[in-house]
C-alpha cells in the first residue's frame, strides 16, 4: 500500500466503562449473557451475538432493586461498546413477570422518608433509562409476564416489545404513593391519544397484551400456553371484537363464570416461550442483516422523539419524586409491603382526603389513621 510508512497502532482497544461486578447469577441480581446469532435454520454464526439483559428477581416478580438498577446501566453501556454484539434482548427470570418496577420491601424500609437517598437512587434510575435509550444497538424487550409501574417505563424506553400474550401491562403509581415519572408520562403521549395516554397513567388500570397490540404499544403478542400439545391463546382474553357500552372494546378480560372457567381450565397447563422465542431470533435475523452504522442511525432517529421529552422532564422529575418519599409515597409503599400483616395494600384514601380537606398537618397521627391495622 502507498501509504504503509504512516504509523497505525491496530491493537483493538476496549472502550467497556464496567466490567463484570455488577452482574450476578443468584437472584436478586441482573444476569448479562452473550448468546450466537442464528440463521433461520438455527445454524450458529461464527462471532456474532445478542447481548441478554436478565431482570433476576423472580420471587419479587422482578422487582430491581439498587443493585440491579446498577447491573442494568453496565449491561447495556457493555453491550452498546461491544463490536460483536448485533442487538440487546431485554427480559427476565421465569414465566411470571418482566418486572413490576422498583423493589417496594427496598422502597418502603429504606428510602421513604430519606429523601435525598432516594434522589440518589433517582439519578440511578435515570441512568437506567439513559443507558437504554443511549445503547449503540437496538433493544428489543422480551416480555415474560407482567410489565407493570417501573417495569412498563423501561419496557417502554426500548425500540421493540415482543410478548408473551399472557402478560398484563399497566402504571401503579397514583394508588401505591408515586406517579408515573420513569418514562410513562414522557412515553404515552407518543403512543397513544392523549386521553388514552392520561387514563393510562393515572387509572391504575392493567390492559392485556393483546390490547396493548391493538392500541399499537408492543409489537407483538405470541401465544406461550400448551394445551394437549398444541399453543392456545391466551383464554382469560375475548380476542374477537365484541360491543360493551356501545363500544367495540379489543383484548379486554373475560367476566364472571366465563373468567372462572377460564382460570380453571389454565391451573395446569404448562407456559412453553418457543414461539415467542421464535419471534426474538426472527427480528435478530432481520437486525442481522442490515448495515450496522445505517441501523443505529434509524434507531436513533425514531428514538429521539422520546428522548426529547424524557430529558425534558427526568431532572425535575427526579426532585418531586424525592419530595415526594416523606408523606404520600411513605403511605403508598408501607401500605403495600406490609399487606400480608394488614391484609389491605392500600391506605384509606378516603380518610385521607378528609383529613386533607380540613388541613390536617402531614404527621404521624394521619399516617396511623389511614394506614390498616395489623389484623390479629
């Protein structure tokens, strides 16, 4: 070549900020794992992989803790660094759930009333959501079960969603003492109406994956339940279009004896993920096959118009919800880890709002009054 006299150092250099310590194998803890791309015919190829992100917490339904929030950060900024890496799957441990948001034992024992803890723990989170948005590959979110409050966000933040049709989806915030500033309120109005985006986030209410699918929030719904040896849909939904109100209602839960039989009938069949396995290696394939640099660049295009919005408001969202951890959300999340002594993971709201209507100072006396009892 006319040009071998010019010094060129051609050592590979890692540009990785985090090394392994913040991934583990035993929950809880966020797992981080290369798989092989492969061909439709399942055929290996030679140095190329997918990068899985692993939520590990099942017996808390995948809640993340700090630790995890941390593990999640070093998974995708590793994966987004890494020359062999084509896509990032983000999913979770079991059949269950996604994820149901930050860990509320975590929440409730330690940072309500430490509110500049949880203002650290908020720069964390935001990180998460950053490091999601700011991945140099595209993500694609493996929906497992449930997606809900802080799982649904950063669900969300990815460029894909792929999911199990028995999954539910749905924010927590405004019943359990938050609201849904992780992305949700930032997210939805891209997604949806703005008044299907508003009742979303404030209703509490839990949508089906197949209305998810039909309102255009995840792309796929992919039946995962066996039943003599053959994949069903999802038997708690009415797939067909049906009238309720005078309205054509789509996904929605059925009622009454139809929703007990249906229970009954899913006690013992077992959840097999092939076809939503299938599913995930049919869009590496596609990823596979595109231009790496025109990829991202579209990605990123796309993404953008949420990042917009997202960066907009995390910061200020960052210092109400830190605020916010000495009155309403100390209610909402000590109401919900300590249901199993109380029975009731809610507080009284009614009670509440009397005692906010005739200007109740915020003390320990109104905590007792609408807080539940121990039961005996």
């Amino acid at each position: 070549m006319a040009l071998e006299w010019i010094p060129r150092d051609a050592e590979l250099k890692n540009h990785a900020l985090f090394g392994t310590e913040h991934w583990g194998t035993q929950a809880p803890c966020t797992m981080y794992e290369k798989r092989p791309i492969k061909d439709p015919s399942g055929k290996v190829v030679e140095g190329l992989f997918s990068a899985w992100i692993i939520l590990n917490n099942p017996n808390q339904y995948n809640s993340y803790t700090t630790e995890m929030v941390k593990g999640v950060i070093a998974g995708f900024t590793s994966a987004s660094s890494d020359r062999s890496v084509v896509a990032v799957v983000f999913t979770a441990a079991g059949d269950k759930s996604f994820c149901t948001g930050g860990n509320t034992k975590e929440y409730s024992e330690y940072y309500s009333h430490r509110n500049n803890e949880y203002g650290e723990y908020m720069d964390l989170f935001n990180g998460m959501v950053d490091a999601i948005l700011n991945c140099k590959k595209p993500v694609l979110c493996r929906v497992n079960g449930m997606r809900v409050a802080g799982g649904q966000e950063i669900g969300m933040a990815c460029d894909l969603a792929i999911s199990s049709d028995l999954a539910i989806f749905g924010q927590a915030g405004p019943r359990h003492g938050s609201a849904p500033d992780g992305g949700s309120s930032d997210f939805l109005p891209w997604f949806l109406s703005m008044e299907d985006a508003m009742w979303n986030c404030v209703s509490c209410e839990m949508w089906s994956a197949y209305k998810m699918k039909a309102k255009n929030l995840i792309s796929k719904a992919i039946p995962v339940l066996k039943k003599d040896g053959k994949f069903i849909r999802n038997p708690l939904i009415v797939t067909e279009n049906y009238v309720e109100d005078g309205e054509i209602v789509y996904g929605e839960y059925k009622k009454g004896d139809a929703m007990k039989a249906a229970k009954d009938m899913m006690k013992d069949l077992p959840i097999d993920f092939e076809l939503l396995d299938k599913e995930v290696d049919r869009v590496l394939w596609t990823f596979t096959n595109l231009f790496p640099g025109c990829l991202i660049k579209s990605v990123d295009g796309i993404r953008a118009k949420k990042k917009y919005f997202w960066d907009q408001m995390k910061l200020p969202n960052r210092h109400w919800l830190a605020a916010n951890m000495s009155v309403e959300a100390f209610l909402g999340f000590t109401a919900f880890n300590t249901k199993k002594i109380t029975g009731k993971d809610v507080i009284d709201f009614i009670k509440f709002r009397q005692l906010v209507a005739q200007g109740a100072l915020m003390d320990e006396k109104v905590f007792e009054a609408v807080l539940g009892k121990p039961q005996k």
